[in-house]
C-alpha cells in the first residue's frame, strides 16, 4: 500500500519546469463558455493572486487545477504530470495540490482531530499515531492547537478557517490553492487567516490565492492574475499592477475595490 501511495506518475521530458501549468484550458457550462485559452505557468515557491470581478472565472479556474471541475479542452500540469490523463494522475495531484474553499467545509460531528487525520489516514495510508502528531503539528503552526478536541460548531469562523488550512497541510501539499479564503469571514476574523497564509508564503509554499484581499495581494504576491469574462486579462508584479494597470478593465475594476476599502 505505501508503495502505491509513494509512486509518482512519470512527467515528460521538459515538462517539469513549472510546478503548475495550464495550456490553452477551456471550460464550457452546457453551451456557455467560462474559460476562454487560459495559459498560467506558476513557479515552485511562487505566489500568484488571482483577481477580478464576480463571474470573472477565478473560482473555475483553480477548481480545475485538481480536477473539481472538468475542463473540455487544453491541457493542465501538476509538476509535469497531465491530470487529466489517467485516474492515477488525478490521485497523484489531489496528494500533492492543497485546497481550502470559501466555505470551511469540515465534517461537523467529527471533532477538529478526527477532520485533520481522516485523508492522511485513507489517502495516504499513514498510521493513526503519525496521523495526529502531523496534525497537531499543523494545529499548532495555526496557533490553534487547544482545539483539537473541539468540534467545528464550537469554533469561530476563523478558527474553522484555520482548521481547513491544517487539514489541507496535513497531506503536506506542494501547492496550496485558495479559493477566497477570507470572503464568508467577519472582518475581525480576517487578519487572523491572513496572517497565516502569509506566514505560508513566507516559508515558500506554492501558493495561487483568489482573493480581493489587496493588502494581501500587494505584501505576498510574486504576481497579480486579473481575470475577466473567462480570460487572463493582464499579469504583473503587485507594484506594477496597482500603480499602472495596463487595460481599462483592470483600472475599473481596481478604481471599484479601492473605493470599497475606502469607504
């Protein structure tokens, strides 16, 4: 069983220079088209924030990385490897590439320790012992870690966020995707998930981040993704893209945030 669990898809000869790399993806709902030739190569240890207005694709786009949606045309690496290629190159970057959603998403008659060794446990075959030193390790590295026996309703909102991250971490990802972490937080309760993924970023962890967190944005980011009806619309250092966004799409759009944070 660890041998199955320890096996890596074989990635093709110059493939694996980017930890993350989508060529040409498309996406249709029925007949409606949402992602439009989206091509995003992301670099081990380097964080992309992606950006742009409701129904932009944002979410779309990174749900496709590990396959909780399924793109209909072009092609997305996991360290080189096709994920849609094979069912064992599905399971391959579902191990390797962390996600943590809007909504938190734990199991609620699990205590926060039983959340945190369930996928470790059946995924990637470990011990119950091993399984819950990992997670208290991840508990404590969200400073969290007098809630183990805790039950998720026993939690503020940014505890269960904390919670999810541990959880994500406990499969010890390459890369972590998060899908508007902070967006279904009480504003008090957002720095305090912030400060952890940032703390994340500052360890190196690959991370994309959909976010309109732009303080966030602008302190972690190696790049800015914006995103509009479907397509990639502009990238840039978070310094370039605030101060000199290139298209009117991206500085209506930051003219809109920007006056909502103000306000």
């Amino acid at each position: 069983m660890n041998t199955l669990v320890q096996q890596h898809p074989q990635a093709s000869p110059g493939e694996a220079s980017a930890m993350i790399e989508l060529r040409k993806v498309c996406k249709w709902y029925g007949e409606s088209q949402v992602l439009f030739d989206i091509d995003l190569s992301v670099r081990r240890g380097e964080r992309i924030v992606v950006c742009g207005p409701s129904g932009s694709g944002k979410s779309t786009m990174i749900r496709c990385i590990n396959r909780l949606e399924e793109h209909q045309q072009g092609d997305i690496l996991v360290e080189g490897v096709n994920i849609a290629q094979s069912p064992g190159n599905l399971r391959f970057v579902r191990r390797e590439v962390g996600m943590v959603f809007q909504q938190f998403n734990l199991f609620p008659h699990l205590t926060v320790m039983q959340n945190l060794t369930i996928a470790p446990m059946k995924i990637r075959a470990i011990g119950r012992r091993e399984a819950e030193e990992t997670a208290r390790h991840f508990l404590d590295r969200v400073h969290i870690g007098n809630k183990a026996d805790h039950y998720p309703r026993e939690l503020s909102g940014g505890q269960q966020q904390r919670v999810a991250i541990a959880r994500a971490l406990c499969m010890k990802p390459k890369t972590m995707l998060f899908d508007e972490p902070t967006s279904a937080l009480d504003p008090e309760m957002i720095k305090e998930v912030l400060d952890v993924m940032t703390q994340l970023a500052a360890e190196g962890m690959t991370m994309i981040c959909v976010t309109h967190e732009m303080g966030f944005a602008c302190s972690v980011a190696d790049r800015v993704v914006f995103m509009d009806e479907g397509e990639i619309v502009e990238e840039a250092p978070p310094a370039e893209f605030f101060s000199q966004p290139k298209g009117e799409r991206a500085r209506a759009f930051l003219g809109q945030i920007l006056h909502r944070h103000d306000g």
